[in-house]
C-alpha cells in the first residue's frame, strides 16, 4: 500500500466520524455556510494578481514537519494582503498536520479565494469546506473515477464552489469534465514523491484544449520557473513548502512577489 491510498484508508474512517458528530443540518447552520462564494477563475484571469496560490501547510508525510510555529492567520493574512491570487490551506490533521480550525480562521483574515486543500472522497467533506469558509474545493483525479469527480463536482457547484481538479498525468485528462473551472498539474509523483516540472509543461496543451485554467503545482521555489510556466500557458502556480520552510513565510512570499513583479517590470 503506497502512501496515497493509506491516506484515503484513513480519511474514509475519518470522514464517518465526522458524520456521526455534526451533522448535516448544524453545517449548513453554520454563518460562512451562507457566504458568497469567491471566484478562483475571476482572481487567476485577473492580469494585476500574481497568479500565486500560496499555501497554508505545516507538515507532509515526505518532509514531515515544515513549519509548526507560524500562526495560520498571520501567514495567510500576509499572503492576502502582498498579492496571492488565492490561498491553499491544508485540513488533513494525521498526514498534514492541518484542520478545519486553520481553513476557518484563514477565512476571517483573507480576502481572496480559498481552496481547502483535502483528499474529498465524499459529499459531506464539500459541506464541511462551505461551512467552513473555502471558496473551492481539491478533487484529486488518483483518487476517483472520472465518475465520481463528475459528480462531487457537480454537488459542489451546487453549493457556489468552484473545482480545482488535480492530475499527474496524461491519462488522468479523462477525468476533465464541464463542471471542473480549473486543472492542476501536481508535478510531485503521489506515490514516489518524486518532482518534476517538465509534467506540467507536458500537460499544458490538452489543458487548454479542454478550456480550463492551467495550474502548475509542486516544485517551484524561483521565479524563473514561473516565467517559464507562464509563458507556456499557465495562468496559476500554487506554492507552499518553499514559503512555508523559512523562518517567516510572509517575507519569503513577499520577497519572491517583489523578485517576480521584477521580472515583468
């Protein structure tokens, strides 16, 4: 059993846990239950923004633990305010060390999309992300059928969530269908952990070809990488372990968007 399906063993207990201790009803009860949704497509497109996804994550069951001291609302706060074009905040607790405390306390201090980062296998996980303050949801293609994302994306527009659909390669352009906005390239082997950014570059083309919004994911800790994403097409680049390690992420993002605008200049 490799990493990724241990994952989805355990989130399959957690998830029925959670059904047996809030129930739908007190979701939908809850004040960011009834929050306008943002749009992740409006903020990407939008040529002013950085095109940045910065992202919210104390550990991965590869690095293990990479930033356990910096406080979820100063770092996404400061994400928000020096020009993310949304913020990714990881809710597993066991693998990521993340909860849905740190996606709802992002969502008071942000103004921009949030993208509640989580391995959705169910319906209920999409009620807790409304609930909770996210903006968008993650459907990771390794995960489902083509199926399933078809359906959890569609429950999830229901609610006023956009869908951020993540894939690794060619084969999981199947998964692409009318109710996904936007198309992820994880350039990190779920399996292998391994990183490469000629995946995006591979996979750029038949994203646009489908009309969605290419975003490239893992692996990039320069702006030339960016430059060179953007040229190819990409319109969002979701970033976190490379702010997240340093010391003070919100002068690591700040730093990079200063050396990025530089680029542009």
């Amino acid at each position: 059993m490799n990493i990724l399906d241990t994952i989805i063993a355990r989130k399959q207990v957690e998830v029925a846990e959670a059904k047996a201790l809030v129930s739908v009803a007190k979701l939908e009860a809850m004040p960011l239950f009834a929050q306008p949704s943002l749009s992740l497509q409006q903020f990407l497109l939008d040529e002013s923004k950085t095109g940045i996804i910065a992202e919210y994550k104390r550990k991965s069951p590869s690095k293990g633990i990479i930033n356990d001291r910096s406080l979820v609302t100063d770092v996404t706060k400061g994400y928000s305010d020096l020009g993310a074009s949304a913020i990714s905040v990881l809710t597993d607790a066991d693998f990521f060390g993340g909860s849905l405390s740190h996606l709802q306390a992002a969502s008071q201090v942000v103004s921009v999309p949030l993208l509640r980062k989580e391995f959705v296998i169910d319906e209920y996980q999409i009620l807790e992300a409304k609930a909770y303050g996210a903006s968008v949801i993650l459907l990771i293609a390794a995960c489902l059928s083509p199926q399933r994302v078809q359906q959890l994306a569609g429950f999830a527009n229901r609610l006023g969530l956009e869908v951020l659909l993540e894939i690794h390669n060619h084969d999981e352009l199947a998964h692409i269908c009318d109710e996904i906005s936007c198309v992820g390239v994880n350039n990190r082997n779920l399996k292998t952990f391994e990183v490469d950014i000629q995946t995006s570059l591979q996979l750029v083309t038949a994203i646009l070809a489908h009309q969605k919004i290419p975003i490239a994911e893992s692996g990039i800790s320069n702006t030339d990488t960016i430059v060179t994403l953007r040229n190819a097409g990409f319109k969002g680049f979701l970033i976190g372990e490379n702010f997240m390690k340093q010391a003070d992420p919100t002068i690591a993002f700040a730093e990079f968007v200063a050396d990025l605008k530089s680029k542009y200049a």
